[in-house]
C-alpha cells in the first residue's frame, strides 16, 4: 500500500482529524476566491486538486477550511474526497489574520535580513521550530512573535504562523518567515515550484571518496518506525540532492549538499543512504557515530547539519535575493578538530 495513499480507515482518520482542528481564523468579509473546474476529475479529490490549483497552501489547511466551511463547491459544503466536476465552482473564504495561540516570548534571534515583507534569520541549534507536543514554549514561533509584535502570516494555521519552511530541532542556518499571507503564499510556490536554492553543509561519518555525487531516491515514511524516514522506491516520493566534498579527513568528510527537492529529512536520510550519515545524526546513525567516536575519539555534540544558502525571489520586488548563514561555534570547532586528526 502507497504511503501517499493511505486506505479507507486511514482516510477517514485524516478527515476527522482535520474536522478536529479549526479553520485558522474567522473568516474575511472579503468576497471569496472563485476557481472554475473546466474538466471533471473522477480519479482526483478536491483537497489535491486545490492544492494544484493553490500551491501556497498546504493539504492540511485546505482540510481544515473544507471542514469548517470556509470552501465550498457551488455554495455547497463538501468532504475533501469530493472529485471535481466541469462546470463546478469552487469558492475558498480565506480566514482573517487573527493572534496566534502560541505566546510569544523574548528570546533573542539572529536576524539575517528584515524587511515588511518577510525576515530571514540563522537558526540556532536546539531551537524547536514550532510548538507540538513536549515542545509548547520556547520555541521559534514564540520568538517570532515577540519580535514582530504578532504579524505574521496565518496560512500555516494558529500553531505556525509565518513559517513557510522548518528544519529539525539539532539543524541550524537560514531559515525564511512570511508577515502576511501573501508573501506566504508566494514563497510558498516558490518552494513548491523548487524555485528555491537551499545549500547545506554537514559533516558526515567516514572519508568519502567520489568528489561529487547526484543521489536520487525516493524518500518515504518508514513503515514501523512512524518519527522516521526511509528510502522507499515504491511507496516513497521523488527526491534529488547532489553534493560536493569540500575537506576530507581520516574518519570523517566536510561534505555540501544541494536539495532539488524538499522531503522531510532529506540530506540526512540520503547521506544515510549513500553510507555516510550526518555525524551526530543519531536517528539514521546510531552504528556510524559510535564507529567515529571510537576511531577518532570525536562525540558530536549534535548533528551536524547546517543550512548554509537560502536564495528565493522577493514576493513584493521581483529581486533575487541570496543569504548565507555563517557556520556555528560547535560546527566550525568540529573542523579544527578532524584537521588536528587528519
């Protein structure tokens, strides 16, 4: 069974939990937006067939307004398994901005660029992206909205606002927020579209030998191990990162790595793949990181993934903008360590 198919017990847990949540915001008194259906598709459900339509948006929001009616089929509400038909007009109400639940909270951030469109900081190691469960303070959506005084895009619903993107907790560097939902929405598509250059370094376990490599492999949930990743030909999505070795040691490889897709947990799972996973990855390194340890005597105090480049197009100027984050204290101090080592 596909992973991106899930069967009918599995659909219907998706539709009520999205029923569960709210619609991110009471709903504008602005006209809604109007999209003509100019062909039936008996084969698609509308909540893909707007994501298409609406690439700023993701499934589990459209879920959630379908739920609470903020999207409707001919002044009708529907279920997201409803297939378009020629001739039907689909009317999506988007929600008021509105405070986010989350509070916000006085934690410094280290802020690339700032402007009323969008900001771009380096994210610091440890930082938790967004609140879920374990994790409902100091996160950085708390920061966020201490430092914007609350205005931020709502698309990503109460729980994220102005995130357009996330890395893990232990991965550090560029990372964009959107102010309003346009700007979301835009960067967004830019993303979807893979218009949108994200450069990673990482130190990784073993010594590489290939100077370059293309890895393309389909990433897909694990299938027992649901916090996880795997390379999944069949059931998992397509997925392409390329990479390049900058310095090789005795035990170990400074390696940058180029994604040409966005899959969660992407560089990590395909150094796993290719053999070299990410040092201090314990998740997809367990074996490699303790065969490190004991060959060179390093322990990495975390992963040690860093997002080095960010380039996107402005949504409010047309320019082309390019960030880079500068490598942290614990990864730069890694490097001195395995030149030392050699």
């Amino acid at each position: 069974m596909s992973l991106n198919a899930p069967g009918a017990a599995g659909r219907r847990r998706q539709h009520e939990q999205a029923r569960a949540q709210p619609a991110p915001g009471p709903l504008t008194t602005k006209p809604p937006e109007q999209i003509r259906v100019d062909q039936s598709l008996p084969e698609e459900r509308l909540d893909v067939f707007l994501r298409r339509r609406l690439p700023g948006v993701s499934r589990a929001a459209l879920q959630r307004l379908l739920a609470g009616g903020a999207i409707r089929v001919d002044g009708r509400i529907v279920k997201p398994t409803h297939h378009p038909r020629a001739g039907e007009t689909v009317s999506v109400r988007w929600p008021e901005n509105r405070p986010a639940e989350a509070q916000s909270e006085d934690i410094p951030l280290d802020i690339l660029y700032e402007d009323d469109a969008l900001l771009v900081l380096n994210k610091a190691a440890g930082m938790v992206v967004h609140p879920a469960a374990g994790h409902r303070e100091h996160t950085l959506v708390n920061a966020l909205l201490h430092h914007c005084g609350g205005r931020l895009s709502g698309v990503g619903g109460v729980a994220r606002p102005g995130l357009v993107h996330r890395l893990d907790k232990d991965t550090t560097g560029c990372l964009v927020a959107a102010k309003n939902d346009f700007v979301h929405q835009h960067l967004s598509a830019q993303f979807a579209g893979r218009e949108v250059e994200k450069v990673y370094q990482a130190i990784v376990c073993g010594r590489m030998t290939r100077e370059t490599g293309l890895i393309e492999a389909a990433i897909g949930r694990h299938p027992t191990q649901r916090k996880r990743m795997t390379v999944a030909a069949a059931s998992g999505r397509e997925a392409s990162s390329s990479y390049r070795v900058l310095e090789r040691w005795r035990d170990a490889t400074w390696v940058e790595v180029r994604l040409h897709t966005g899959r969660t947990h992407q560089v990590r799972v395909h150094l796993w793949h290719l053999g070299f996973p990410v040092a201090g990855d314990l998740v997809y390194g367990r074996r490699a990181n303790a065969r490190l340890k004991e060959a060179s005597g390093y322990c990495a105090p975390r992963q040690l993934l860093h997002a080095r480049r960010l380039g996107l197009v402005h949504p409010g100027t047309g320019k082309r903008l390019v960030f880079e984050a500068p490598l942290p204290a614990d990864f730069a101090a890694a490097v001195e360590a395995f030149r030392r080592g050699k």
